[in-house]
C-alpha cells in the first residue's frame, strides 16, 4: 500500500514539475515546407492541408539559388513559404521540383513581445552590437550516417558542460535526422561533438579519423537553427571483420557462452534472495573423449 | 590493498606534477554576490565589485561584467582604476583580462582609451561590444559566490560556491570551473556510473586534476582522474576508479594527430585482474582511411589488424557502397590459441592469420506517401583463417517513419544479424553434440543448446511513438521492442519484450529532467520486470 502511494506521489510530483515545460509557448510560423497542391485567389493550398495568404507582392524564388525561377508554383510542385510574422502572410515561395521533406519553423512569442524597432536607437558614432544576453530559441538538427544502429540515442556533448557526452538527447525527427531545441541567452558561446551517449561512440570525419568540435555562437536575434552531419562514428567497425578472441565465440568447450558478451547485461533478473537452485560447476573446457 | 594504495600513490604523483606549472589566476573579482552563468560563461558581481589583475591594477565599480570566452570585464557604475597610485574616475571601465588596454567611458564626454598604466588617454569611438553588460537573470546563475580567481582560457575558482538551480549541489568552501575548450578534456578511462560527480582540483588550460564521486555497482566510490591536453591534437588521460575496494579499475589512454593524415592512439585498462591495451593507429587518404591495430591483454594472447576501407562510393540512386579489406592475426603465447585448443594437436596452434572482406551497401532515406520515409542498409563479412575455418556475418537493418502530425512522429526499426562460424570437415568438433544439457547462471537446463552447431541470428524490431513539439524541449516517447535470438534462454540474452515510456522536459530553463519507465517481459523467468531511470541534464 505504500509502496503504490509512493508511486502515486512521485508522479503527482513529476506532473508539477512537467507542467511548465508542457506550457511552453509554440510560437508563429515563420518558414513551412511542403508539396503544393494549388496556388489560387491569393492563397497557396499545401497537400498537407495548410493553406497560406500570399502577400500582394509575394516573391518566386529558385528553392537552391534563391535567384527568380521560371518554374511556376503548382501542383506536385514542392515550395517552402516564408511567412511575415506580423501579417502571417507568405512574401517568399522558395519553389522546386525536387522532393523536400515536410518541414515547418516557429518564431518564439518572445519575438511577438519585441517591438520591430529597437526601444533604444544606437548612436550613429557606437559601432557593433551589443550582446544583450536574451533568450534565443536555438534548434540543433544533425544528420547522422546510415550505419547509426536503428535504435541509436544522439547526444551533443559541448565544452560548457564539461564535455558530458550525454549532455543534450536530441529527439528523433526523422530515419537520418534528430532535433532538439534549447533556450540559450545570446552571446553563449560552445563548441560540441555529437555522441551516442559515450566518448566510445563519437562522431568522426569522412576520412574516419577524429574531426575539430563544431563551433557555436548564438546570434542577437529571435531564433536560430544549427545543423550538423556527422559522416561516421568512432566505433562503427562494421567495415572491419572482427577477430574472434577468446571467449567470444561461444561453443560448448567456451565455459562461460553466456558471459562476458556485452551482448547481454548483467543479470538484474535475479530475484532477492538469488534463484532457488545453486549455479552448477561450468562444464570443463575440454573437448569431449 | 598494497597494490591499490600504491596505484593510489602512483596517480596522487602524477596529479601533483602540473601543479608545479599551475597557471597562475590573472584576476580577483570580489563583491558582495557574484554569479556564474555557464551558458553564456560569464560572471556578474553586484554590491561593490573590485576586480584586481596580477600586474596591480585595481577597478571597482557598483557592479562588474567578465566576459570568460573573451577575456574582458565591464565595471560600471562610479567605476574607478587605480595603478601604480594612480586614479581615474568613469562611468563605465572595460579592461581586457590579459591585454594591456583599458577603455573608459563617460556620459558626457564620450569614450577616451588608455593603457593599464593610465598614460593619457585618446578619444575614441564607442564600441558597442566592449561595454557590453548583458541584462541577466541572477536567477538562473549556476553558481553563486564572493570570490572568484579567474585564469584565462583555462578555470575559474569560487570560493565558497553554492549552487542554486542544480538539483542536490551542495555548498562547498571552494569550486573549480574548468572551461578550457580542449576536446581533450572529454575524454575519460573511468567506467560507466550511475551517478558522477566531478570535483576539480587543480587545473590549468592542458591540465585538469579531479575527483570523482561516485554510485557504481549500488556503492560509492571515490576515483581520482588526470587530464592533459593540447588544443584538439593531443591529450592523455589517466584514471584511477575505487582504489581502496576489490572492484577497482584503472586506465589510461593518449591520443595524438600527427599531420593531417594520421593520428595515433593507446589505451589501456585494468580491472577484475584482466589487464590488456591497444596501440592505433590511423590514416586518411582522401575519404579512404586505414587502420593498424595491436591488442595486448594479460594470459599472452595477443592480436594484430591491418585493414584499408574505401570511401563510400555513390551508385546508382543514391546509394553508397563501403568495402574493407582485413589482414591480422591472433596469438597465444605458449600455444593453445582458442578455439583450436580443442583440437588434439591444440598446443601448436600459437599464431593463426587471417584475412577478410567486408562490404556495406546503405540506400538513401526514400520519402515515400503520406509522410514516411524509411532506409535500409545492408552489411555482409567473411573472414577466412589459415586454419580451414571462416565466419560469416551478414546485417540487415531497416529503419521507417512517418510523421503523425506537427508534434507526433511514428518510427520503426528491423535489424536482423545473422552470424556463422564453419570449420570446414570439423564443424562436429568444434560444435558437438554436448553429453548433458547447458546449465544456465539461474540453474536450469538449457535443451536448445543441442541446437547450435555455429550458426546464431539476432533479429530486433521496435516501434516507437514520439511527441516532441518542434518549439518546446518537452517530450514524450512510447517504445515497444521485440527481440527474436537465437540462442537466448530463459534471462540470458536480450529480453524478449520490452515496453519503455520516456519523459523528457524541463521544470527551470537550465535543469532538465529525463525520466524513463521500463517493463521486460520474459525475461529471467519472471512475467516481467519493472526498471527506473532518471537523469539530471544541464
């Protein structure tokens, strides 16, 4: 009884605690990617179901080159719209007839608090610009390789955190990519690798030899994206064959088959009090006569 | 209990020889709160700052900025700097910490520049960026102090140190901060914790003596860790965990890039009375890269590997190819080398070489209709000895996903291992049929053991829900893992259902929590097993 009111408790607790972060505010679309379905009456219909105002002098852009495109937005048509946060309307279709993946990028309501202007107009003799330390909503989104195993947890390990490789657990957005968003104040300042939760299983460059930490800046604006790619980990093997060694191969004159492989944790199965039958001596590691 | 204290002994020595070349902190910043924000690595004292630097130039001021990642400092507020008895008054001073110049700025006058000997000074522009003195939140400080001993590019120290948003930091007389951004400084020999708490001790910008509070193994554990390192091109570390109980361990490991094109590492560890080591070393040519690897570990047994991997060439839609070739060999001193020791004549099998080939195909992420997606890799080896023998290993994985809606994703994944060791005329030998079943850890008799005759299959699915909205750090993910082996019985092995739900979100901006619930099923012959997990991040 207890032991579930316990239970009961923590998580009551765990809910308050989460509650805040669960309140976090979503923000103004500013960027949305996506096949177009149609572009009529001033409005561009996205086959999502999104459909967006175009400004009366909305511009068509090359998707890659950002220069104008004779390509006409239309059906089957894949676009990104960027949208004015303050009219919500889209002013640039960025257009292509190459597949890009549904995609969608949010201004923070900190943005919506800010006056366009700056409140305080700089002296035309003060040059640069201060670093005024406000919360910038920075999105970390890497590309990891193909040979990442299929249930990977990715990580991004940074200087300021005294390089734990578990430092931040960036959620999984797609087979190859993974995301995670964090409030920085502008003027943080990192460099960071990417893991996969240990210093043995670390990013490395394309030549497979160990690669500088990315370096990272937070800009004084609203948001910020940064990507990376990590090309190959430290411990990825899968090119090698492996050497069999001893005890790894397990074969009945292996006297101990089931341990010592990582392949399988130790036995936190055993029940309290340990299992009711004593362990056996192992077989002898001898062939048989 | 000799041999622990004297490795004890042995890694205090080596801890205590960068001290004799301690950095030296090149300022004092007092006041009545100082706050250290890691983040943005930077200090604020408010109520009287006095910052003092190592030549005896002393600025006060109502409050003072530092800016650690660029080695500068903004006393505003009745600012004063004194030097050699000499005094000028402003409304703001900006000093860099290990450069001669000083910026003054007044109100009425403008900014004038001058030197820390406060010879006359020149007008000057505003910059903007030198008086910066951001509007922070002494909220969110991570530590809280009235003293810190600042040295460049490498620590600060404050004393006492308390730490407010950080859930079970305890007061201590005195905290070192290391922010030297050496990639070296991550890497580490301890073993894995469940909890662990570094505590600097000495530190400099190539060197970082700490100590480490541990939870490993369901028990405490002190460990004593030296770091070296020199930029992103080298470092050394050495590592002592639990010297004074029988589960202690110990390792080293040093790293150095030579050029462009190679790099060389060697580590080694000690633990349980197994010790062993390798020396790497790596080379770039192009994307192309090889290897050279030697493996020592105690019992004489001992391994070489040289291979050479191509860069992954492009085919045809996307695809990409990776081929290695292997040559090494195993030994044994004294003969006996495993397996062959089984075979009569077992003692003249010393050193068996080898040779292998390994190729990896990995199709591009193909986005298919209604917003999925999926990727598929396939890796396939052989390795030939020069005893009439060869394994075999052949993956398969597959992973998909699709998104739900804007804050839901779906995602699954398939691997399927298959793995085979042929003695070509003995395969009996090596695999008999045993004369009494397998007896498994937990006691009981395991009959599918008369099935392994060298072949073994893994094969893993999971399928994962995840709510994770694009502008929040808060998420949430259901997972359901299946895993179908071959041998696996009974809690040996991987379980064969897993049920895990994951929470991740952030109660204070810099404190976040991860919080997992996990279920096994089948596994240790019980119905299921319930698991915890919980982490603090940054």
């Amino acid at each position: 009884m207890m032991r579930r009111l316990s239970v009961v408790l923590t998580s009551v607790a765990v809910l308050i605690l989460a509650l805040p972060s669960l309140a976090q505010p979503q923000g103004t679309l500013i960027r949305f990617t996506g096949q177009l379905l149609d572009v009529r009456n001033g409005y561009a219909y996205f086959s999502s179901g999104d459909a967006f105002k175009l400004s009366p002098s909305y511009k068509v852009a090359d998707y890659d080159t950002g220069a104008s495109t004779t390509l006409q937005p239309a059906a089957k048509i894949f676009a990104r719209a960027v949208l004015d946060p303050a009219t919500k309307e889209v002013v640039e279709l960025d257009i292509t007839t190459r597949r890009l993946p549904s995609d969608s990028a949010y201004s923070t309501d900190v943005q919506q608090a800010i006056a366009t202007k700056p409140a305080i107009v700089l002296a035309p003799e003060i040059k640069g610009i201060p670093v005024t330390g406000k919360e910038v909503a920075v999105e970390f989104i890497v590309t990891v390789p193909p040979s990442t195993p299929v249930n990977a947890d990715v990580y991004i390990s940074t200087d300021a955190g005294g390089w734990n490789p578990q430092e931040i657990k960036l959620d999984r957005v797609e087979g190859d990519r993974y995301r995670a968003v964090r409030r920085l104040a502008s003027g943080t300042r990192f460099v960071f690798r990417v893991t996969r939760g240990s210093w043995n299983s670390v990013e490395v460059g394309q030549d497979g030899l160990e690669v500088a930490p990315h370096a990272f800046f937070v800009r004084e604006s609203d948001a910020q994206s940064c990507p990376a790619t990590v090309y190959a980990w430290s411990d990825n093997r899968s090119g090698a064959p492996q050497a069999a060694q001893p005890g790894a191969v397990p074969t009945p004159f292996n006297p101990n088959p089931f341990g010592g492989n990582p392949l399988y944790p130790p036995s936190r199965a055993t029940p309290p009090g340990g299992f009711p039958t004593p362990h056996p001596a192992p077989p002898p590691n001898r062939p048989p006569p | 209990m000799r041999r622990a204290l004297a490795a004890a002994l042995v890694c205090t020595a080596c801890a205590a020889v960068p001290q004799a070349a301690r950095a030296r902190a090149s300022a004092t910043l007092e006041g009545g709160t100082i706050s250290f924000f890691a983040d943005t690595l930077s200090v604020v004292a408010r109520d009287r700052a006095s910052l003092r630097l190592i030549d005896g130039t002393h600025v006060s001021g109502d409050a003072a900025y530092v800016d650690l990642k660029n080695d500068r400092a903004v006393l505003a507020g009745h600012a004063r700097i004194e030097h050699g008895g000499t005094t000028v008054s402003a409304d703001a001073i900006a000093v860099d910490l290990d450069a001669n110049r000083v910026d003054l700025l007044d109100v009425g006058t403008g900014v004038s520049r001058t030197t820390r000997t406060l010879g006359s000074p020149v007008h000057a522009e505003i910059d903007a960026k030198r008086f910066a003195f951001p509007d922070v939140d002494d909220r969110y400080a991570f530590i809280r102090s009235r003293h810190a001993a600042i040295t460049p590019r490498a620590n600060v120290r404050f004393s006492p140190a308390a730490f407010p948003t950080s859930v079970g930091g305890v007061p201590v007389p005195s905290y070192l901060y290391t922010f030297a951004t050496a990639a070296g400084f991550g890497q580490t020999t301890l073993p894995g914790a469940t909890f662990d708490q570094p505590y600097g001790l000495i530190g400099t910008p190539t060197s970082l003596t700490s100590a480490h509070a541990r939870w490993e193994n369901n028990d405490g554990a002190l460990a004593l860790q030296e770091q070296l390192a020199s930029g992103d091109t080298a470092y050394a570390t050495g590592a002592i965990d639990a010297p004074f109980r029988g589960t202690g361990s110990s390792g080293f490991n040093a790293y150095q890039r030579l050029g462009t094109r190679y790099t060389f590492l060697v580590d080694g560890n000690a633990a349980f009375g197994s010790r062993e080591g390798d020396a790497t070393l790596g080379a770039a040519f192009g994307t192309a890269g090889g290897r050279l690897t030697y493996h020592l570990q105690n019992g004489g047994y001992s391994s070489f590997d040289a291979s050479l991997r191509t860069p992954d060439l492009e085919l045809v839609g996307g695809n990409t190819l990776r081929l290695t070739a292997d040559v090494g060999y195993d030994a044994q001193r004294g003969g006996d080398l495993y397996p062959y020791v089984v075979l009569p004549g077992g003692r003249a099998y010393g050193t068996v070489w080898r040779h292998g080939l390994d190729a990896f195909l990995a199709t591009p992420i193909v986005h298919g209709p209604l917003g999925t997606s999926i990727g598929v890799t396939l890796d396939g080896s052989r390795t030939w000895y020069a005893f009439p023998r060869h394994a075999d290993a052949v993956t398969a994985s597959a992973n998909a996903s699709k998104k739900l809606t804007r804050n839901f994703s779906l995602f699954a994944g398939y691997q399927n291992t298959w793995s085979s060791q042929v003695y070509p005329g003995d395969q009996s030998l090596f695999f008999p049929i045993p004369s009494a079943p397998l007896l498994t850890p937990d006691g009981m008799p395991y009959y599918g053991w008369y099935a392994y005759t060298g072949a073994a299959v893994a094969r893993y699915m999971n399928l994962d829900l995840q709510y994770a909205p694009p502008t929040s750090s808060t998420s949430l993910r259901l997972s359901a893992r299946h895993t179908d082996d071959f041998y696996q019985f009974d809690g040996l092995g991987r379980p064969v259902w897993e049920l895990r739900l994951d929470a991740q979100f952030r109660p204070f901006p810099n404190v976040g929590i991860a919080l997992g619930r996990s279920y096994d099923f089948g596994w240790g012959g019980r119905r299921w097993l319930p698991g915890w997990s919980f982490a603090i991040t940054p």
